[in-house]
C-alpha cells in the first residue's frame, strides 16, 4: 500500500475546513432566524405568558403563548432547513424544501367563519385530508403565479380569505382555516423576517371580528 502523499493530506483538511465551515455558517443562520421569528411572533401575539420546548439543536422549536382577549392561546411550530449538513441541505433544496411556521390558534368563543385554504401545489394539498370538507362550497383565489384554494361555508368567509391573500405580506402563505366545531384557526406559512408579525397581527385582528362576544 501506498503512502498517503501531502496533496491527500491537504485535501482531507481543506474537505473538513469546507464541511465546517458549511456547519458554522448553517447554525449561525438557523440561530438568527429562532431568534428573530420569536421576537416577530411576540411582537404580534403580545403574551401575558410563553413557553418554548426547543426541538434539538437549531432544528426549530415548539412555543405556547398565552394571551389576553377573545383569542387566548397560540401554539407555534417553528422549523427549520437543515442548513448545517452538507450531506442532507442539498437535498432540501432540490426538493422544494424550505422553512416552516405553523400556528395553532384558539379562542373560547363562537367562530362566525368556516373556511380552509390551502395553495394549490400537490405538496400542499395533502393538508386537506385533516379536514371534514363535505358541503363546503369551493373556489380557487388567484395570487400572482400562483392561486389557492378554497373550501367555504359563507360568503363572509370567502371574502375574508380573498382579503387576506391578496395584501403584500401573505406571499409565503401557505395554507390558512378557521374551524367553528373546534373554536380554532389555522396559519402556516413559510416565515420570512419582517413578514410574520404583520401577517399574524392582520390575521388575529380579522378572525377576532368575526367572534360572537
């Protein structure tokens, strides 16, 4: 067998320098952004009372907030790309992956609204085997190149959905309901600094209009 020659050696410390490299600047990246989408989060949930269980690493986390006012508790699910592995991030590329925000949202009183909206991508679709859609009325909401649709009940919910989606903040919008039987709302989105606390505050705003008080 062959001596490794110095070349090798170069080459398997500049490999592990690049792997790290990647490794730091993921992590770094994947920080800033738990760090930021909580303060957005706070900022337009407002909570008297907060709670994160992080995921494992910079993987995301799972926050509860409690609040004041007819919609009362929030529950988010922050994740994020794999951004410090070199052998796995590439991969979420290819495929469409991105980073996900999804929130759960509760109040104790009546919801005037039955909707759920969902982008129309195959991907996203399969969101809709969670839900009861049957006598629902449906419609598609065109945005750009892309459109959403729509399963609803009335025609306030229709019109709250076409004016949600069509305001400058909700192009990473993915899918959206509200849930009478369950007294709860829905939001995920792909989160983008500076694009969820004015999302999040329009739509816990909104659906707070349509409560019976």
């Amino acid at each position: 067998m062959g001596s490794i020659s110095l070349y090798q050696i170069l080459l398997i410390f500049a490999a592990g320098g690049f792997v790290y490299l990647i490794y730091l600047r993921g992590n770094r990246k994947n920080k800033h952004l738990h760090t930021i989408i909580s303060q957005e989060l706070e900022a337009a949930i407002n909570p008297i009372d907060k709670l994160y269980k992080n995921l494992g690493g910079t993987i995301g986390y799972k926050a509860f907030y409690t609040r004041n006012g007819y919609i009362n508790k929030v529950v988010a699910l922050f994740t994020t790309l794999p951004r410090h592995s070199v052998a796995v991030y590439p991969f979420h590329l290819i495929f469409g992956g991105h980073d996900k925000l999804q929130l759960n949202i509760y109040t104790d009183k009546e919801i005037l609204l039955h909707f759920i909206c969902v982008k129309n991508k195959k991907k996203y679709l399969k969101l809709l085997s969670k839900y009861n859609i049957s006598g629902l009325k449906s419609t598609e909401i065109p945005l750009g190149n892309s459109t959403y649709l729509l399963y609803y009940k009335n025609k306030e919910s229709l019109d709250i959905c076409n004016k949600i989606i069509n305001t400058p903040f909700t192009t990473n919008l993915i899918a959206m309901s509200a849930i009478p039987e369950n007294k709860s709302f829905f939001l995920y989105c792909i989160p983008k600094e500076g694009n969820i606390k004015p999302l999040l505050k329009k739509y816990l705003s909104t659906m707070s209009d349509y409560l019976i008080k």
